[in-house]
C-alpha cells in the first residue's frame, strides 16, 4: 500500500497538493459534528436521568408558623406514600430549602415564607394520576402544587435526539462533500497524466494497475488529512473539556468520555479509506468511459 514505486508522478502534481489540506479541513468538521452530537446526548441523558421517575410538591407556608408548616408537610408526606406508584417521599424542610435559594435570595432568609418541598420518587413505568394527587395534597395544604418532570424530561429528550440526528446528518454530508472533492482532483489528475496512463495501457497495464497508483497517493494523501484534521479537533475538544472543569480524558465522566475518543481516534482511517476506495473507483470508472 505504502510501495513508492510510481510510474505515474502523482507526487509532483500540482491539482493534488491542498487534497491533503481540504480532507483536514473537512474531517476537522466531521469531528467536532459528530462529537458534539454524542456530546449533547449523553448530556442531556445524564440530566433527564436525574428527574425522570421523579415529581416535586410545592407546599406554601405563608401565614403558618414552623412547627405548622411541617406538621401540614408530614400529612402531605404521608398521603404521598400511600398512593400506588409511589417508591418515596422525601421532606425538604426549611434549612434545606433555604440553602436551595441561598444563590438568589441570600443567607438570611428569616422572615421569608419559604415553601415547604416534598421529593417523590416514582416507580417505573407507574400510571399516576396528578389531578387526583393535586385533590389530596390540597385539602392538607390549601395552594399546593404538583410538578411533575416526566413531561419536561420527555420533550428535552425529544428536542436532543433531532440534535443528534441533525449532528449525524452534518457529518455525513461533510464526508460526501470530501468524497466529491477527491473525485474532482482524481479526474483533474488523470487529465494531467493522460499521456502517461496512455503509454501504460499500451504496453499491456491494465485499468486496474492505473487505479492503484491513484490509490496508493490518495490513502496517503487521506491519512495525512485525516491525521491532522482530527489532532486539531481533538486539540480544541481538549480544550474545551479543560475550560468545562472536566478531565480531558475520563470513562464515566467528564465532557468527552474516553470511548469518545476512541471513536475519534478511527476518523483518520476513515478519510485514507474513503480516499482510497473513492480514488479507485474514479480511475476505473473515468478509463473504462475512456476505453
């Protein structure tokens, strides 16, 4: 694949010298669209997975003393975890809210009616009904709200999987736009080289001998590009975890996990195979015509 005996002086051909720097360039968005993509979904996974199965009851105290309000947020607790569905109930009481608003309102909250807030946790796939569990909680505590984050879980979940298909669908179009970029300076080339492939064919070199020397000098040409296009989106991958907070290289966590970079570190191959088999089809294709 690598042999540097070449009849025809591909080397030296001016229509193949910035192949190289366009295959960089378009492996270099091929990366960063499918890396975003992956990136974005597992994400959002990660997010939706922290409230999916989950709902928060919001109980007002305004008027009521401490000792009410939890008293009123017990009772509530307790009709929660005798409704079918329900796995547990967690009370989260004054101190624990008042550190959940600290960023907005301060450290000192005393004075504020600050609500009393009820985490429940549901079982999977459980068919709930809120309207009845809004009558219930409701008649404890008069102005409570049920919020329930299946809905806003599903439809980001939703909007993140179009993300990814469109990252999918960009990337591959990047990857056609590089296939036509090497057809276009693998017939350029033999124009250039008509003479030489002429001489060849006459005596007795058959369109398939032709094709590996394109072959041979667009693999190389690919990998180089590839190579190169890719370091630099990893590069600024890297950075970006770096600026995130994350490890640049990690399996669980982290802005790119580690079977990410794996997948990036194939993108090179890709591009010298895709310009290989490109290259070849062309020449065969373009001789045959010619034939």
């Amino acid at each position: 694949m690598f042999d540097r005996h070449q009849e025809i002086p591909l080397a030296h051909d001016r229509a193949g010298r910035l192949l190289p720097w366009i295959i960089a360039l378009m492996i270099f968005l091929a990366v960063l669209a499918t890396a975003g993509a992956m990136i974005l979904l597992r994400s959002v996974g990660n997010l939706t997975g922290g409230l999916s199965g989950t709902m928060t009851v919001h109980l007002p105290t305004g008027g009521m003393s401490d000792a009410e309000a939890d008293k009123r947020s017990a009772r509530a607790a307790n009709v929660l975890r005798r409704t079918p569905g329900v796995t547990r109930v967690r009370v989260l009481g004054r101190d624990r809210v008042a550190k959940l608003v600290a960023p907005w309102l301060g450290e000192d909250t005393r004075g504020l009616p600050l609500p009393r807030l009820l985490d429940v946790s549901l079982e999977r796939g459980a068919s709930i009904n809120l309207g009845e569990i809004r009558r219930q909680v409701r008649t404890i505590v008069p102005g409570a709200a049920v919020v329930d984050h299946q809905r806003f879980v599903q439809g980001i979940f939703d909007l993140s999987q179009w993300v990814f298909l469109c990252g999918l669908l960009v990337a591959f179009v990047v990857l056609v736009a590089c296939a036509l970029t090497i057809i276009f300076a693998t017939r350029t080339s033999l124009r250039i080289h008509h003479n030489v492939t002429e001489v060849l064919n006459l005596i007795g070199a058959q369109d398939s001998y032709v094709a590996k020397q394109f072959e041979r000098h667009t693999f190389r040409q690919g990998l180089i590009g590839g190579a190169a296009g890719t370091l630099a989106a990893a590069v600024l991958l890297a950075a970006l975890s770096a600026f995130a907070g994350g490890p640049m290289i990690a399996v669980d966590g982290g802005l790119v996990p580690v079977w990410l970079w794996v997948l990036i570190a194939t993108f090179p191959f890709l591009s010298a195979f895709l310009a290989r088999f490109t290259a070849r089809f062309t020449v065969l294709r373009t001789l045959a015509r010619m034939g």
